[in-house]
C-alpha cells in the first residue's frame, strides 16, 4: 500500500546517503548523484535489493570517477593570485596553478566534478580560486556557491582542457597538504600544474626562477621523456633521469641551476623503479623553453654585461704623478654650461687634473625612484670637451649648517614629509636635549623602511645605480672615482658640533638620543655587555661647548668600564653604517672598475687631550689606547674604497695651547699610518679655505703619501697671473704618487 511505499523510498534514501562514500570516508553530497529506478511495492522483502543497487552504484561511481594524483613540490616565495595570472598571460601560458609557500606534497581528489579552474594558493587558511566553463557556448560562470570554499575570489580567462578536483561534505575542495623532510630545491618560483581525466596525459610545469621555464607534460601509463629545445647535459641528464622511470604518477622537484652541484640522490620509496632509457612518446615529453618575457630580460642583461666589458676595457690606472682636482662651488647646478666650460678651460690651462662636485640627493630625487641627472651630465660632458675628469661626490646629506656652506639644498621633501610625519627622532640624529638634526638621516636607521618600504640603503643604492645607468658611457673617460657621501658634510661621522650650536674649539655633544641609536644601546647594553643597569643611562657631556677639563664625563668617566663600553658602541655603529652603505657602493661600481671613496673629518683640535673629546663626540673613539682611524681603515679596506681624509693644509703652532689643544700634523700622520698599514689608497683634501702660500706649502710637505688631491674650492681669481694656486698647482705635478704596500 502507499504507507509501504512511503518506507521503502524511504530506506532507499537512508541507504544510499550512507553508502555514497568516497574512498577516503568523505561524503559525496557535494556531487550530482544518478537517478535511482523507481520502486514498485513497498515490502520489506525489497530493502536487500535497494541495498545491493545502492552500494553497486557507489563502487561504480568511485571506480569511475576518482583518480588520485600526487606531486612532491618546494617554493621558497610564492607570488599572490593576481601576479601569477598576469605572469601567466604575459608569458603566452594558460593553465591551471597551484602555489605554496611552504614546502609541501600536494595530494589532489579528482571526481566527476568538471569544467574548473583552479588558482590554490597556502598562506594560513587554505584559499581556492575558481572559474567554471559552459560546454556550449565556451564562456566563463561563476560555479554555484555550494562548490565554493569561504573566501573564495573568481578568475577568469580561456582554457580547452578542464582540470577537476574533489568536493568533500561540506562543499570544499579536497585537498591534502604533507611535508616532505627529504625535499630541499631552493629555486623554484612557483609550479602550475593540469590534470585531466582518461588516457589524456596529466601536465605539470616547473618554472626555474634562473635562466628558464621547464615544462614537462606526464602520461601514466608510459614513463617515457623526449627533451626538446636548447638545455645544459646537467639539465638534460637530470630530466632524463627523473621522467624516465615507470612509478606512481608523481614527480619529485630538485634543484637545477647554473652552479655545478649536482641534484640530490632519489630518495627510497617502498616499491622498486626500473631503469629505462629515454625514448620518444608523444604524450609524455620535456621541453625547455624560454618565456618572452624571460627572452627580453636574458637579452637586456646581455646587453648590459657587453657594456661594462666596454667600460672595463677602458680602464687605465698607469697615473706617475698626484692627481690634483678642484672641487667646484656648491651651487655649481646654478651656473650656465657656457660659463662653466669657460672655467674648465682656465683649470685645464693651469695644469689642474680634474675637477669635482657634489650630485645633491635633494636636487636629484625631488620624487621617490625618479631622478634628474641632466645637469650633471651635460657638466660631465663639459669636463669631457676640455680634456678634463670629473669625480662626483655623492651627497646624500644637506647643504647649509658647516663650515664655508653659503648654499641651502635641503634633503628630498619626501624624506622631510615622511620624517615630520613619523617624528623627527625616529629618522634623524638627536641630542639629549631633543635637537633632531635634518642634514644626515640617522645611520641606525639604515636597514629601517621609511618611504615605500625603502630603507635608506636602499635609498642610497637606488640612487648610485641610477647614477651609474645614466652615465655607463662616461666610465674610464671622463669619471674614474666616485666620493659616496657617509654623514654630515659627506663625512663618516655624527653631526657633533653644528654651527648653530656650537663654537670652536668646543667638544661637542653626542648624537645618540634618537630612537633607533636609543634601542641599540640597550640591545646591547643587555645581549652583549649584560648590563642591563646601563640600559638607561647615556653619557653627561656638558654641552656642545662644555669645558671638557671641568666635565665629568670627559675628565675621567670617558676611561671606566662604563665610558670605555658606551665608546665602543658609539664608535663601531658610525663604522658599521658606513660598511653598509660602502659595501652596497661598492657592489655598483667595482664591477665596472670605478674607485670609490670614504671622506673623514679631520677633527684637530682637543687631539692632545687625553680624551680626544672632539674626535670621540664625533665617533671616532681615539683614546684609551683605541685607533679608530686604524679601525676606519680596515673597514674601508674591506669595501675596496680609498681614504679620504681632511685638514691636510694646517699646520700644528698656532692652536697647539689651551683650550684648542690642536694638532693637525699628527692626527694626519695617524691616519696616514692607518691607511697605509692597511695597504689602501690615501687622498686628501683641505679644511679651511687656503690663500696663502705656508697653507700651499704643508700640503706639498704631504703630497708623497698621497694618492689624489683635492682643492677646495673654486674661486675666480685663482687661476690669474701671479696667484700661488699656479705655482702650488706646478710644484705639486711634480710629486709622484706612492706606491700601495699590499698587506
């Protein structure tokens, strides 16, 4: 009757629910299941019949339908959703991807569940594009919301062959994530891959974030590989090696680079491979091809290491005599090209080697990552007409608050904007009264992002390559040295005594009290001297123009355990920011042969006090039988530069007395000593404006351990008639440059 018909519908419904199951357990709800034959009756006697036809129909459907692949993959970055489609479509590819950011062994569920793209990408929650095609009219639909995992974003594009994947009891993907303790490549990007259903082949692509795309089509039944395109033997053996073996339909990743390590031994698995030798089939083959893009970028860095041969080739270094250059006047950029190749010419008659001038960062980069060297260039072209070499200083600091600055070129507005923005002492160096200077960013805050995630190092970096692309062609023609900027003035030191605030022969005061110089003390106060005591606590200096004799620090703190510890600290973070930004010079430049150079002040005064306060406020911890210029030195070493040094012209007498305690003579001769047990280059520059003959003079008495001069600065009537330049200018081509004892 009808109330036993209502019960064996039913049982029937009961039955199949619990017997649809997949071969993992999972249900399949998420699934179209077929139509059952309508029951006549109702009888008890008819469940075992409903019963065998239920399970009969799930056997099938899981015999038919569900297909498991697996591929043991590695990617150190992987690049989200939206780079990857547009890097497919740049590069003529549209396939499914997948991606990971961790090392994983990706186990996909194919079913019946037809006509998906999918994107996967592991960050945290597992998220899963998607796009579903239409048979008939080949476009894309959004699928319906039950087969879409939370979170999911759509992606659209062109596909002729559908990709399919399991869809578990509650309407998701399902997918099964493992790591693999044996898998260590370190140079895939990323790995797409396409999967198909029958005796089509299952696709897998591997990209190489080297010299190119690796694409391997895979067939199940027979593992056999045909290599097409151009590859290294390596390459090719390895490839050969890896496909060319009957096994479970898997493929494990290693690494394939230009280096000559060769790939890891395959790891033990518990069934046996067999070896077969590489053979010809159509469904299964290898190719190595490169995309457009990839072709573009191989042909650019061609083109590039073709120039720096050129630049390379034009290198000469066979100079007998003291380079002497001038350095022009600080608003140089103002002047017209007219004018300034009429100057050139004058120092070129004289006898004058080259000139220099400050490229200032401010004028430069007015906005992040766009730069304006125009000016300099058509200088640099000047320079050039007239027989002249040019040595650009790069001058990340700002013009105005030093001595002889009759100039004012602040830092970019980008950089003030964000510093006013984040606190002026969380970018600049600052005293102990809150004074945040604005002419050098502070070197603790190097490897800080500021702007656009830019670290100044970065800054900085971007900044000289954008320099070395713009004048490539001018190496070794015009441009043989390049001066990189390290501090106030240029100079490797903390702005210790600024105009403004100070006085000769005033100490100084220290520059520690910003933000990032604050946390690093401590860090170190508790890691590496264990003192947390001291964590807190900065040194009492007195001012910028304390009586350092009537001061605490300076008189006899400066020599504790507590002095001697800040010291160190204070001096080794100036010498480690310039190691920083030396070593990023010096990855530019060296490899097109270009010197660089490191400028340090000539701090003379208070030198023949015990405490060497002026030296010490300004980094350079030159008591307590410490040598930082040695130090200097050896850092300098290190990043190939040449060093710079200042104050060549005074002569030790006139301030050699209380309160200045000068003496210039043998602070040069330390530093000379520096250098030269350092086995690097010595230049020298000139404080303080020279006109007369006895400053001429103590430069000539130095000029035999110098490699190069440099003349501050430009003034109009040095070239005349009669003027002691010319006859400074005669004596000093007569001064053979040293030789460097390598050490």
């Amino acid at each position: 009757g009808k109330p036993a018909m209502l019960l064996a519908l039913a049982l029937q419904l009961q039955a199949a629910s619990c017997l649809y199951q997949t071969p993992h357990g999972t249900s399949m709800a998420g699934l179209r299941l077929p139509p059952f034959a309508p029951l006549r009756g109702g009888s008890a006697k008819e469940e075992p019949q409903v019963e065998q036809h239920a399970a009969s129909e799930a056997r099938r459907y899981q015999k038919r339908l569900t297909r498991s692949y697996s591929m043991s993959s590695v990617t150190p970055t992987a690049a989200d959703p939206i780079h990857l489609e547009q890097m497919l479509y740049s590069e003529d590819f549209d396939m499914h991807v997948l991606t990971t950011k961790k090392e994983k062994e990706i186990e996909i569920k194919i079913t019946s569940v037809r006509g998906a793209k999918l994107i996967q990408e592991q960050g945290g929650q597992l998220v899963l594009h998607w796009a579903v095609k239409k048979e008939e009219d080949d476009s894309w639909v959004r699928p319906p919301k039950k087969m879409l995992p939370q979170g999911t974003n759509y992606r659209y594009g062109k596909d002729s062959v559908h990709s399919n994947f399991y869809i578990n009891e509650e309407g998701r993907a399902e997918v099964k994530l493992t790591v693999p303790d044996e898998l260590a490549p370190r140079k895939i990007r990323f790995i797409p891959f396409h999967m198909c259903e029958g005796k089509e082949s299952t696709k897998f692509w591997f990209k190489n974030s080297g010299e190119g795309d690796f694409e391997a089509y895979v067939c199940p039944d027979e593992w056999k590989c045909q290599i097409q395109g151009k590859c290294t033997d390596k390459e090719k053996n390895f490839f050969t090696k890896w496909f060319s073996k009957p096994r479970q339909p898997s493929a494990e990743v290693l690494e394939v680079s230009e280096s000559s390590r060769e790939p890891s031994p395959p790891r033990e698995e518990p069934w046996h491979w067999t070896q077969k030798s590489a053979e010809v089939c159509e469904p299964f083959k290898l190719k190595l091809q490169r995309s457009p893009s990839e072709e573009k970028r191989i042909e650019e860095a061609a083109k590039r290491a073709a120039e720096m041969k050129k630049v390379l080739d034009r290198r000469r270094d066979d100079r007998e005599y003291v380079k002497l250059s001038v350095m022009m006047p600080l608003d140089a950029h103002k002047w017209q090209l007219s004018s300034l190749e009429r100057r050139f010419k004058r120092l070129k008659n004289a006898g004058v080697h080259g000139v220099m001038c400050d490229i200032w960062w401010g004028l430069v980069e007015q906005q992040p990552k766009k730069y304006d060297f125009s000016f300099y260039r058509s200088m640099a072209e000047a320079a050039q007409r007239q027989g002249l070499e040019i040595e650009f200083v790069m001058s990340f600091h700002k013009c105005g608050g030093n001595v002889g600055d009759n100039v004012y070129i602040p830092l970019p507005k980008w950089i003030l904007s964000h510093a006013h923005k984040a606190g002026l002492s969380s970018v600049f160096y600052t005293d102990r009264w809150g004074f945040s200077n604005d002419e050098y960013i502070s070197g603790a805050a190097d490897t800080t992002p500021l702007v656009d995630g830019r670290s100044p190092v970065e800054m900085y970096a971007d900044f000289m390559q954008a320099f070395v692309d713009n004048f490539l062609d001018l190496f070794h023609i015009v441009i043989s040295k390049v001066q990189i900027g390290l501090g106030p003035a240029g100079e490797l030191r903390y702005p210790s005594f600024p105009l403004s605030k100070w006085c000769y022969p005033g100490a100084g005061s220290f520059q520690c009290y910003d933000r990032s110089m604050r946390e690093g003390w401590e860090k170190h106060c508790r890691n590496e001297l264990k003192k947390s005591v001291w964590a807190h606590k900065m040194p009492d200096d007195g001012g910028y123009n304390a009586d350092p004799q009537n001061n605490h620090f300076w008189s006899s703190e400066i020599h504790s355990d507590y002095g001697k510890a800040f010291m160190s600290w204070y001096s080794n973070a100036l010498i480690q920011h310039g190691e920083r930004v030396l070593k990023r010079a010096s990855s530019i430049f060296a490899p097109l042969g270009v010197e660089i150079s490191g400028k340090i002040a000539g701090l003379h005064w208070l030198y023949k006090t015990s405490h060497h306060g002026a030296e010490c406020a300004a980094g350079y911890y030159n008591t307590n039988n410490q040598d930082c210029y040695s130090n200097i030195a050896r850092m300098l070493r290190s990043c190939g530069a040449t060093f710079d040094f200042t104050c060549m012209e005074i002569k030790t007498g006139r301030d050699d007395c209380p309160p200045y305690y000068s003496d210039p003579e043998a602070l040069v001769w330390q530093a000379k000593r520096a250098a030269e047990g350092n086995g690097i280059k010595l230049a020298g520059e000139n404080a303080l404006t020279v006109d007369e003959w006895e400053a001429y003079d103590m430069i000539l008495k130095k000029a035999s351990f110098l490699d190069s001069f440099c003349f501050l600065r430009w003034r109009e009537s040095m070239v005349n008639e009669g003027d002691d330049f010319l006859k400074f200018v005669k004596y000093l081509g007569r001064v053979k440059r040293p030789r460097i004892k390598q050490t």
